[in-house]
C-alpha cells in the first residue's frame, strides 16, 4: 500500500472487504475497526452483542493488528458485564450511564434506543481521503443511524457526522442528535475554551476538566459566536505547548446553535459528543426521512499546539476554504472614512485613492441603498436593496465603471437577512420576518432578522446577489455581513416551531450553495460584526471571515493569534484603521499578517505614510503567497512576552517572513534576547533583512550575515523591538 494513503484496517477477514469497498456484515467476537491517519488512530470495536465502542484514539500504532490486543476498557464484574459506557455513539433509555449522543421518542410514545452494529463499508474518495460508513440498528425498533468518519490521510483530519432514518409507522421524534461521540483515556484533561463579545472576540481560558459535563453551547441562532465560539482544545494529561504535549483540536462545522458536552465520568475517561444543539429544536422525523447532522471537526498531535493548528490549516486550504490555495484581493473600505455619509463624487474620489494606494479593489460598505427610508444611518432601510437615488444617482454601475477606469476592482457590502422595522420590505412582507405574534418586538442593532426557514425568502435573498452580478457583471466581491441575533423565534412558515434552528440555517446554505453554483469563483469576506460567524461549514462559501470590528493593531496581535490555531492566514481579514495609538507602520504591519486591507481617509496622509503604504503593499505582493499557503510557526506569545512573533515558511523551507511586535509598551521592554526561528532547514543557509522600514529611517540590523536554520533554531536572532523600534518584519531567504 502506498505510504501515503490514508487506511482504515479490519481486523483478519475484514481488511480484503476493505480494500474492494465492499460492506463487511460477518460477525466475530470483537471485530476491530482502526481509522487512521499519518499519524493517529481511532479505533472502533464491535463485540459479540453487537454493542461499538471506542477502545483507542491516540498516536497510531505500526501494526494495525495490536489494536485488538487493547485490554478491554472497563473492568468486567457483575456491574460492567453489559456497559456501553465507550459507546461510538450513546444513547439514552436503555444501557447508557452517561450523556446520550441521541435521544429519541418512537412513534409509539417509548422513549429508550438501543443501537447494534449491522455493517460497515469504506469509501475510496482519492489516493488522501476516505470515508468509513457503520451502521447501527435498534433490535426492537425499525430504527438506523449510520456513523460517518471522513479521515484526511497526511493533514490528520477526521470529520465525523451522523444521519437517522426509521420506518416506522408514525413519527419519530428526536430530542437530541450529535454529529459524534469521542472518547478518551488519560490521568488528566485540560480544556482550552474561549469567550468574548463584540470587539473582545476569542479570549482563551485553559481549566483543568473536572467530574461532571462542561458544555460549551450558543442559543442565539445567527451570529453564533458572539460570546463563545465552537473551537476548543483538549490537552492529554498536562496542557500541551506551542512545540510539547498532546492535543486534539475540535471544532462543530455548523453556523447556527452548536453544543458540545464535556463529560468526565466517574473512572477518569472524557467523552466528547458535539453537534447542533437541540436547544428548543426536538426534531419530528417523518418515516424514511434521513436526518443528517452538521460534521464535528478534528485534529490531533503528539507535538504541541502549533503542529495541530499547521494540520487544521493546511486541511481548510486544501479541502475547505473556498479557493484557499488561490488569491485574495487586497482593499480600501470606505466606511471609517465616510460611513453613511457619502456621494458619487465622495466615493470616486476614494476610487481614485484605491489607484494612488496601490490596492486591488475598492470596497463600498454600508449605506449605498433604500429610497422611502434612506439608508443613512442603521436605523432604516436595510431590507430595501435599490440603489439610493440621491447618493447615486447614476447607480452602483456608474462606481464600476469608475473602478474599471482607475484599473481596480469593485466590491460591495451586503446585509441580507436582515431587515430594519422602518423599511418597505418590512410593510410589504411582515409574515418574512422573525417575530412573536404575540409578542412585542426586540431589536438588535435596530434590527430583525428575515426567515430564511421560508423558501420566499430564500429566493429574495438568492435575488439581492444574483441583481447586483446581473446588472454589474464586473463586480469582484461581497461583503457578508450579519450584525443580529434571533430574539422571539417563530416563523409565519413553518408549522412545526421546533423545527425553526435548524431549518433557518439549511435555508442559509440553501441560498449559499446556489449563490456559488452560479458564480463559483467571487470572493466573499464572511462578516458578522466581528467574528460572529466564523466556523468550517460557513468557509465553504466564503474565501475570508472578518476576525473583529476591533481594529486597534495591539488588540489584534492577540485576537488574530488565537484565531490562527483553528484558521489559516488566508482566511482573516486585517484592515489597517485609525483605532488606537500606534503609528500607521505598526499598523499595517499587524494588518500583514493575513488578508490586507484599508479602512482609512488615504488623502489625510502625510507623504511618508503614502509612500510607506505604497511600498509595504509592494512588500506584501512579494511575500503575499508565502503568508497565505505557506507553514505559520509562532515564536514568541503576546500573553507571556513582551514581544510577540510568528512567522510563515514556504513549502521548500527557502522563504519565510518574521513578524516581530512590541506588546508592552512599559519602559526597556523588547527583544533582549534572541527569538528562535522554526521550520527551517537546518542545513540550509538563510539571510535575513529588515522591511517596510519607515522613509528616513534606517534598519539597526546587519543584512550582509548569513546564518544556517541550525543556528537560527537552536541560538536564535535578535530582531532588535523597542521602543522607537515596536514593529519590525525580517524577509528570510536562503542565501545565494
């Protein structure tokens, strides 16, 4: 077998099935089933009961075959003899001790499930992927779940989700339906969650896990992530390092309420069931109808938390992130320069300034549209996507072809699910919009939200993007923006409420996947007041996400780190603005580290801010792909140094580039001792030089040296932060 394809074993007989694809229904006293990746395994087990289990999910084993030799998890007394306590996939009412995955009511009223191994088959996809499939029956009731594990061979990725289906004679309702069920040994476990809120996004807590269940779960039905995101951590026996320790990486690929259980049971073993949550949301499943649940997402590594998140990243590039081994455009925005307040003439002249800057696209923001209720503040007129008459006059055409004269492109910002109460869409389609009847209104952000639950609204929101593509076939991308959450949810369409979650959400990506069905190929920044939106099942769709409306270059050293353990560079947005104190270097260093753009009035800079502006974006097309594809290392965090750097190697290991910023500003703080350089070659020999050095001013370092990656990795470079020196990138090359 080629070293590079991924497996999933059987035990004995089973691993010819295997290897043909074929469905393996023979039963045997403790089939085991390994699915493994480069460098881990989880290993499933089926007994002489049928009952599946989880015995094993760790660093992988070289002969596939020891894995039946795992002793058995649970000790065998009279009180253990029928346990399904490492169950693949638990279920409640009948043998489970702990957190059911699943949770149903038959059609009959009986509420207990009980489900049995009856066959499994492997799917080939490529020489890199493949897809387990196991299906499990209840003996009693004509009831199915079917497990799935898509493992990515070299990235170690596997992706697990479920569908259900029963035929029985009446409806069935579900209460609870994971996408996955994980289950883990060790002596301890220590959980990294993260929390915030708008401009305070992804602040990372590490706790030791106790007995009991810690959930980790959002209720707010869009903008799902505004005070806590689905990514987490877990360390194996102590917290995991940036280079040491154990971890594995979760994430739910779901953009609407998720939920993750946590549970620690009474013999040390942590289980992890993690899917959509079924808050407010029991499911009724019509006969033969198939459930499918959102995937749950993970990685593992034996070598610290920057291997893991380098697994996580080159997965999203190469299977998830739409074009994520592509291009990206870089911007000027107008909305810190003008927000509502603007005209044709205003918004050509910052055409002409997008030229001058020497970016790719200029991008008009919020307030372009609405006609009765002006949109000139965000009180009115969102929901009314005709161009405003007065601002322009001429339409959004007239801007595009302004951009297409300048030689830049043209983006747009939209706000599709939502709906302000002072608007014509709200007084011609009241039954479109989210809403108790009975109940008064509340408002987030003065607005509601439409019901994407109703194919109606489905179509009108598919129509907002296909008018402006119709009418402007130039136009180059989309801002995506989702500013409120759901409050009083109820939808005039649906006639089950409970089903309301979870249909809003199939109707987004119902309208998501024929936007990309008919243009495949322009850019979307996934925007939702910050990071209100971010998670793998959105970046389908979307080529970027907006990590914070906190723009303040200090702040976003740390918000944009926390982000780059679950998402590569490609995928943040990083605007330079006038947030905060920093001088305009420090901040569009900061803005380098991912997707640049500008938000600000580049005709109130003074010459030497233009022309470093000019030549930093120059830089940035130079080292542009190198940040985007290549491997990030982090050398030095904000939160325990007062330097922070991180750096990006191309995949020869002949390229990189170092980003060095000062994070405490108290007096004689920097750099005093080297920083140690990562994914180097030891062998080779590299120069280093400063860039984007301000105009006057001169580098403190000596560019004549070389050094090989041995001495760079092991002793070290001083890249001189300080005061008066708080931002410095060093352009690494191999040396000639």
């Amino acid at each position: 077998m080629n070293a590079n394809q991924p497996i999933i074993n059987l035990k004995t007989f089973t691993t010819f099935a295997l290897a043909l694809g074929l469905s393996c229904t023979a039963w045997a006293q403790n089939i085991t089933i390994p699915v493994e990746t480069k460098n881990n395994a989880l290993v499933l087990q089926i007994d002489g009961k049928k009952d599946i289990g989880t015995i094993y999910l760790g660093k992988k084993l070289n002969d596939a075959a020891a894995y039946a030799q795992i002793p058995s998890v649970y000790k065998q007394t009279a009180d253990y003899t029928d346990n399904t306590s490492n169950s693949a996939y638990s279920t409640s009412g009948s043998r489970g001790y702990f957190e059911p995955a699943v949770t149903v009511t038959h059609s009959d009223g009986n509420n207990s499930l009980d489900l049995r191994y009856v066959s499994h088959k492997v799917t080939k996809v490529d020489n890199n992927v493949s897809l387990l499939s196991v299906v499990l029956k209840d003996p009693v009731y004509n009831f199915e779940v079917t497990l799935y594990y898509k493992s990515y061979f070299n990235e170690d990725v596997v992706e697990q989700w479920s569908s259900i289906k029963h035929s029985e004679k009446g409806n069935v309702v579900l209460h609870k339906f994971a996408s996955a069920n994980l289950y883990l040994k060790a002596a301890k476990y220590y959980l990294t969650q993260y929390h915030g809120e708008w401009a305070k996004e992804m602040q990372p807590e590490e706790s030791l896990i106790t007995h009991g269940i810690k959930t980790l779960d959002t209720k707010l039905g869009t903008r799902a992530n505004l005070f806590q995101p689905s990514v987490f951590m877990i360390s194996i026996d102590q917290p995991a390092t940036e280079d040491e320790g154990t971890v594995l990486y979760g994430s739910v690929e779901w953009s609407g309420n998720f939920r993750t259980d946590l549970e620690l049971d009474n013999m040390d073993n942590l289980r992890v069931i993690a899917g959509a949550n079924n808050y407010a949301s029991a499911y009724t499943l019509k006969p033969n109808e198939v459930f499918t649940t959102p995937a749950f997402l993970y990685t593992m590594s034996d070598k610290g938390k920057g291997d893991a998140s380098r697994k996580l990243q080159r997965w999203a590039r190469n299977y998830r992130v739409l074009d994520g081994n592509g291009n990206r455009l870089t911007l000027l925005n107008n909305w810190e320069a003008t927000y509502f307040d603007f005209d044709e003439q205003k918004l050509f002249e910052l055409i002409k300034d997008t030229k001058k800057l020497g970016v790719d696209m200029f991008l008009l923001d919020d307030g372009w549209f609405a006609n009765k209720y002006p949109r000139n503040g965000d009180n009115a007129g969102l929901g009314d996507w005709q161009e405003n008459k007065k601002k322009l006059p001429n339409g959004v055409s007239s801007l595009v072809k302004e951009a297409t004269a300048n030689g830049v492109k043209f983006g747009i910002w939209l706000e599709p699910e939502m709906v302000n109460p002072k608007s014509e869409l709200y007084e011609k389609h009241p039954n479109w919009v989210i809403k108790q009847p009975k109940r008064d209104e509340h408002y987030f952000r003065n607005q509601l939200v439409l019901d994407l639950a109703n194919p109606e609204v489905q179509n009108f929101v598919f129509g907002i993007v296909d008018d402006l593509f119709t009418k402007n076939p130039e136009l180059a991308y989309i801002k995506w923006d989702c500013n409120a959450v759901i409050f009083n949810a109820y939808s005039a369409h649906l006639k089950n409420q409970s089903h309301f979650y979870i249909e809003y959400m199939r109707g987004l990506y119902k309208v998501l996947e024929r936007i990309r069905a008919k243009y495949p190929k322009v850019p979307m920044m996934l925007c939702s007041g910050g990071g209100g939106r971010v998670d793998y099942a959105a970046l389908k769709y979307f080529t970027e996400f907006w990590p914070s409306d906190n723009t303040d270059p200090l702040e976003r050293i740390f918000i944009q780190w926390e982000y780059s353990y679950f998402y590569p560079a490609i995928t943040s947005s990083n605007h330079v603005t006038d947030w905060g104190k920093q001088p305009i270097k420090f901040r569009v260093d900061v803005a380098m580290m991912g997707k640049l753009g500008f938000d600000i009035v580049v005709s109130k800079l003074s010459g030497d801010e233009l022309k470093f502006c000019q030549e930093a974006i120059k830089n940035y097309n130079q080292l542009k792909d190198i940040i985007w594809h290549g491997e990030q290392y982090r050398l030095a965090d904000p939160r325990k140094n007062s330097v922070a750097s991180i750096m990006y190697v191309d995949e020869a290991k002949s390229s990189c580039v170092m980003f060095n910023y000062l994070v405490n500003n108290r007096y004689d703080e920097g750099s005093k001792l080297p920083v140690k350089l990562k994914g180097l070659d030891a062998a080779k020999r590299y120069t280093l030089k400063e860039i984007n050095l301000y105009p006057g001013s001169n580098s403190s370092l000596d560019a004549t040296k070389t050094y090989s990656g041995e001495f760079l990795m092991t002793i070290g470079y001083n890249p001189d932060v300080k005061a008066g020196r708080n931002s410095v990138i060093l352009q690494i090359n191999e040396a000639k």
